[in-house]
C-alpha cells in the first residue's frame, strides 16, 4: 500500500522487514542519528513552511496563502528550538527498530508537551513536562515521499473545515501556489498492548476513514513486535490556553465539530470510551476539531451482558421491588449479613480518563452504549462554562460517585444504581438528598449571583448540557439529536457564511 494512502478493506499491517538491499546499505553506510541531523532536519522542515513574497503591486490585503504559511511559521517555530536528550534516543531507537523508516519519514519531535498541577504547588501554578501515553508515544514527523503517493485523506480533511469566504483583490495578479503540509503523526504502539488491543484500534481507524472530524489512518506498518501507525498531524492549541476566553458562539463551534466526529462514531457502533479535551483536538483559529486515540474504543456491544437499565420499566420495578435491599431496607426483620462479602464482584468494561466516566461506567453496566461518550461531552461543556479545568478529579470510583451525586444529590444517584442493579448509599453531610443544578453551579463556579444571571445563550447551553449529562443513559441526548439542538444549531458557521462574506466586502 502507499505510505500515503487511505488504507482499504481488508486492513492489513505493512511488515517492514530488512531485504537484501537495506542489508547492503545498512552495512556500508550504518544509521548513526546525531543532534546535528535532528537540528538540520527541523531548520530545513521549518524552513519549508514560508513562501516568498511575490513582487507586484500592493494589495488591499494581504494574500491569504501567505498569511496561513506566516501562521504555520509562526506555530511551528518553537516546536524545534529544543529536543531532549531522552526523547532523541528514543527517536533513534525508533528508526533502528524499522529499516526503511528513515527513508520515508524525518522525525522532528515528540508530541505530547504540556502541564500539570503538583500537590506541592500553590493552586493556578503548573510545572512543564512531556506527558506520555499508557499505551503508545506520538511523534510529529516530515513525510519523505509525500509527493510520490495519493494523499486524498488530506482532501477530506479539508473538506470538513469551515473557511472564510475569499475577499476582493485589487490587483489580479497569480499567486505562488502553497506547499502542502507534508507533516504526519507517528505512532508508536508499546509491544505491552495485546495485539488483538493493537489491531482494534487499527481496525477502527480503518472503518472510519473518511469520516468528518475524526482523524483518518495513512497507514501502519510492523517490524518483528513493533508497530507505529500513520496519521496525519493536525495543528491545534492546548485546551488550557483558549478554555477559559471561550465565547457562548465559541462553544457552540466547538461542540458542533465535536459532536460530529461523535455523531460518524456512533453511526458505526463505535464507542469512543476517552472521550476528553487532549484527545479531541482543536485549533481555535480554524475553529476545527478532530477526534484521535481510539485506543480504548471498542464496538457496541462487545462482550456485553443484559443490564436493567435496558429492560422496560414494569421488569425494571418488579425487580427491584423483590431485592433483598428492598426488603431489609424498610428497617423489618433484616438479617444478618457477612462482613467480609465472598461472593464475586461484578464485572464491566471500567476504561475511561478519570473525571470523564460515565455513572453506568462507575456502576458497572454490562450493558454499556455510546451513551458513556455523550456524559463526557457534557463534562468538556461543563468544564468551559465553569472555566474550571478538571472540572471532576477523583482519585478512585467511590470517589467519582461522592462528586456526581454532590451535584445531583444522593435521591437521583440512588435511583441511577438502581438502574443497573447497584445500591447507592453515603452518610456524608455535604451530599444533600435534592442536589444542586446545572445552571447554579455554573454561577458559583463563576463566581457570579443573582446580580449576574446567566444570559439567554447561557441558559440555552445549561439546557443542553442537562440533556447531556442526564443521568439515566437511555434519557441522554444522542449525537444525532445533539446536532439539531437549538443551542448548535444557532451558532452554526454554516447558516452564517453569506452575512460574514457580506461584512468582509464591505469591510
């Protein structure tokens, strides 16, 4: 297959293996990686990004291919200033494990930079670190042979985004045409995931293809137990640096692209299961989203078993009405019970990013749907409306479920275990029996009264976010229904386009 296109049905993994040829020139020109390369490699991949400036008369304004590579420039800079030492061994390595990677691909960095908050440090302080994943480590890399192979992934990408109607010249003069992003993600699969955990995500990917806001697979290949899978690289901003200015038409922008990438998930029975700020990203300048890691994804209903939250309500009532928490719980002749409890715990798929489970996750539903995606939407609509990032931080499940129901309260988390089969109880005086809601702890959040109430498209995004975060799953807003939301609908770019060409003419 062509290292630059879509891969096609069947999936199958490249194996990278040494022929005779690399022998030979392995063994007269042997691959010994220095920083001097890595420095070259980045000034000459950093170097690519600029266009000259055409001679000519003035414009009115500035040509817009220009802008966009002075933006790349800009954006790209300070991506290659520095490369740790540890981080190059480990690139170095990487292109010993797989023969033929250098001659396809120049690595430039590790991607993954960003912050977190110590114990230790005062809150708002965070310290610099280079995070890297559970289960693979992503490098931002120049593709070679880009200009040899169809890259039609690149057009879809293209076509999802929302530009800018063009504006009037008053010169008509050609421009320089604009060189392509040549840049690709590298990722490279720890051999300690299972290889039926390797080939699902892959697999995924595969049948995603072509899918809007959702980052396609170029392809993958695998020497002996390496594998890496290519992907393009998307330019995007940490989510702490734009959060908190975010604009009720920002948000809207931001959720429409992701509940579309959720909407192509779902359509195919794919359930996300991580779905978070660093795993859906988004460059607030193009105001365009794409979802990656589908690492823990799997499809609905893989090794699932019958839940109660899925039987009709009359089954669901008898049920319940003949459990034993039922009838010792009316304080009439209750038993004895074991202290240490032998019999064997439930079990369900528990995977996910602490503070973005789902309550079915934390109550252990057999029966799990692509429900558990839409709550952590809600938790990323949450966080930006409170401006308070992570929004939920537990440290275990019990945890998890004290934070809900502080915000729910104890009456509605109790019915919500009920749904799945589970007993929800707690003696803790800061969790009420009626809860709070959404809008008011918004307002506490944002240190706001009844002197600031919220606007009419903040209380629109409120009630978008309670369908959102509903804590019965089967009562929770589908993606498909999400999109036709009054609250995304009404900031649709879209409906738009012809007012903001208008304003722009007359500008």
């Amino acid at each position: 297959m062509a290292a630059g296109a879509v891969a096609e049905q069947p999936f199958t993994i490249h194996e990278d293996v040494r022929t005779e040829e690399t022998e030979m020139v392995d063994e007269e020109n042997p691959l010994v990686v220095t920083e001097d390369d890595f420095a070259m490699a980045t000034e000459e991949a950093q170097g690519d990004n600029g266009q000259p400036e055409e001679e000519g008369g003035e414009e009115e304004v500035e040509d817009e291919e220009q802008e966009d590579d002075e933006e790349d420039e800009e954006y790209e800079s300070s991506d290659d200033e520095h490369v740790d030492r540890n981080v190059l061994a480990d690139m170095r390595k990487l292109i010993e494990d797989f023969p033929s990677f250098a001659k396809k691909y120049r690595l430039i960095k590790r991607i993954g930079e960003g912050w977190f908050h110590k114990p230790s440090q005062p809150p708002g302080q965070w310290a610099n670190h280079t995070s890297i994943g559970t289960f693979s480590t992503v490098y931002k890399a120049e593709d070679k042979l880009y200009d040899y192979y169809n890259n039609d992934w690149k057009d879809q990408i293209e076509a999802t985004k929302w530009t800018p109607p063009p504006v009037r010249r008053r010169h008509n003069h050609p421009s320089s045409p604009r060189r392509p992003n040549r840049y690709v993600a590298i990722k490279k699969i720890y051999v300690t995931s299972s290889p039926s955990r390797i080939f699902n995500e892959l697999d995924l990917l595969n049948d995603l293809r072509n899918c809007p806001s959702v980052c396609p697979l170029i392809t993958a290949f695998r020497h002996t137990d390496q594998v890496i899978a290519v992907l393009p690289y998307f330019r995007h901003s940490d989510f702490r640096s734009y959060f908190r200015d975010m604009t009720i038409p920002d948000i809207a922008i931001y959720l429409r692209s992701l509940f579309t990438a959720l909407k192509s998930c779902h359509e195919h029975h794919i359930l996300h299961r991580d779905i978070k700020p660093t795993n859906f990203l988004y460059d607030p300048s193009t105001q365009h989203g794409v979802l990656v890691d589908f690492g823990l994804a799997e499809r609905e209903g893989t090794e699932t078993k019958p839940c109660l939250c899925h039987e009709g309500r009359p089954m669901r009532r008898a049920r319940q009405v003949n459990s034993v928490w039922a009838q010792t719980s009316n304080g009439q002749n209750q038993p004895g019970y074991p202290k240490n409890d032998t019999r064997p715990s439930k079990r369900a798929n528990r995977a996910g990013t602490r503070g973005f489970r789902a309550p079915e996750v934390l109550f252990k539903c057999t029966e799990q749907t692509t429900a558990i995606d839409i709550w952590s939407a809600g938790v990323i609509l949450l966080t930006i409306l409170s401006k308070r990032f992570p929004f939920f931080n537990s440290a275990d499940d019990v945890e998890a479920m004290i934070e809900i129901a502080t915000i729910f309260g104890s009456r509605r988390m109790k019915a919500a275990g009920l749904l799945h089969g589970c007993v929800f109880e707690t003696t803790i005086p800061t969790v009420g029996t009626q809860g709070f809601s959404l809008e008011k702890i918004i307002l506490w959040s944002t240190c706001r009264n009844e002197d600031k109430p919220l606007t009419t498209e903040e209380k629109m995004a409120v009630s978008f976010l309670e369908r959102c975060m509903e804590l019965d799953p089967s009562r929770r807003i589908t993606a498909e229904e999400a999109l036709q939301h009054e609250f995304l609908k009404m900031h649709d770019p879209a409906s738009h386009e012809d007012d903001n060409e208008m304003d722009m003419l007359n500008a």
